[in-house]
C-alpha cells in the first residue's frame, strides 16, 4: 500500500511540474528560442520521447482509439458529475502550441468522492481521440485538478460541423485577451453519456494517471468557426497510442 501511495504521490509531483512548465511558456510567448522544445512539426510526436521517456514508453498514454462494443459499463464510483455553470473573467492565449483559456474562477467536477477543479480548457484543430476510427472536426480539452492529490482529469468536447457556436465567437475574438465566460457554454447538452479511461496528458511529459472523460454528444461549430481555428492549429493532435491491457468504461 505504501508503494502504490508513493507512486500516486511522484506521478502527481510530475504532473504539478508539466504544468508549472507550461504556464512558465505561456509567459514566454511560446518563442521557445532559447532551446529546443517539442512541437507538431520538425520536433513533433515521434521526438517527443527525447523530451520525455514516459511519452515513448509509458503504457498508459493518451490518446486512444475508442472502441463503443468493446467498452463495459461504468463503476458507478466514477460516475461524472458537472458544475461548471460559473461566470468568469477568463484570459485566451495562443500558448504555441493551441488555442487555450484560463478561467480566473473555474467550475468544478466531481467523482469517486473527490472534487476537480477547472483550470483551463484548449482546442486541437481536429480530435486526438478517435471512435471506431473516426477522428472529430475539432475538440475542446477541460484539464480539471484535484486541489489535494493535484491529479488531473480531462473533459473532451468533440466538435462537428453544423450550426454556429456563440461560445467559440466569444473565444475567437478575445484571443490576446480577457473575456467573459461561462465554462458550461461548451458542453453539448447531453453530459450524461461518456466514455471513461485512465490515461495521459497528450504533449509531453505525458505524465500518466489522467482520468479522461470523453463525452459522447459532440458539441457543433460552423464550417466558418473551425477553419478559423485551424488557421492557428489544424495538426495539433497526437497520433492514438496503444490501449494495452486498459479498460474503457461507458455511461
């Protein structure tokens, strides 16, 4: 038992850091001038494993392809549950790397009798998770944190194409910027259905131990919407990694 609670303990140490480096970054303007640093591009995926072991080795890694009839039904302790509806000061950023916003006050979620708190949410110009081998037009990521443990779970909003998105207006115009958000505005209208796995962060480090949480309703955006963003980012996504010997759950 005291082996599994320090493993927990350096896994959520590492993830503290990731996180701490990006926000160290984003303050640099994503520059990265002063020294090779990971990227979509000349220093994309298949290098990410020089910028971190877990990210070549790890067994646990994010994201995967899911797939619906292999899936088993949901532990009833991991069954989501969704505060987000906070209205809040929020900074939009182009970090180098997505599109992201920073809640000054983010909602919360909660499962397994623990709470997670909203600490940013960023887009990839298509889905990095796949469902029967179908990648979605675009996904919007809500990293979540246990205030506690620091472990981290991710909310995935997968996007299709269809009518406009008053949200995504609201963060397209406000990138450089602080805005008004309400966090709940992304979500599709059904939260209930989802697929449920323990994973990874998909950039490096790739730190494991992620509670993903991939809603199964995708969220629309208009055509115009989703090519405004991937004039940012259109490859921003990590190839789908090995499942091995993990279970997805669905609700």
């Amino acid at each position: 038992m005291k082996k599994i609670t320090l493993a927990l303990t350096a896994a959520s140490l590492l993830v503290s850091l990731a996180l701490a480096n990006e926000h160290k970054a984003d303050n640099k303007g994503a520059t990265h001038e002063d020294k090779k640093h990971w990227d979509y591009g000349q220093n994309g995926p298949t290098h990410w494993g020089e910028f971190s072991k877990t990210c070549a080795k790890g067994h646990a890694q994010s994201p995967i392809n899911i797939l619906p009839g292999k899936s088993v039904e949901l532990n009833p302790q991991y069954k989501l549950h969704i505060a987000e509806d906070v209205h809040t000061k929020a900074k939009v950023i182009d970090n180098g790397h997505s599109i992201k916003v920073t809640p000054e006050n983010g909602g919360t979620i909660e499962f397994h009798g623990e709470k997670f708190k909203l600490l940013q949410f960023h887009f990839h110009g298509k889905s990095e998770h796949t469902v029967n081998g179908k990648r979605y037009d675009m996904v919007a990521h809500l990293v979540h944190q246990n205030p506690k443990t620091k472990q981290l779970a991710v909310i995935a909003v997968f996007f299709k194409e269809g009518k406009n998105n008053p949200m995504l207006d609201n963060i397209l115009s406000g990138i450089g910027k602080e805005i008004i958000i309400d966090p709940q505005d992304i979500l599709p209208e059904d939260t209930q259905h989802y697929y449920h796995y323990i994973g990874s962060l998909t950039t490096p480090p790739c730190s494991e131990n992620v509670q993903w949480y991939l809603l199964k309703q995708p969220a629309e955006a208009s055509k115009a919407q989703i090519e405004a963003f991937r004039k940012y980012y259109v490859d921003n996504e990590r190839p789908v990694q090995e499942l091995y010997d993990r279970t997805i759950e669905a609700e």
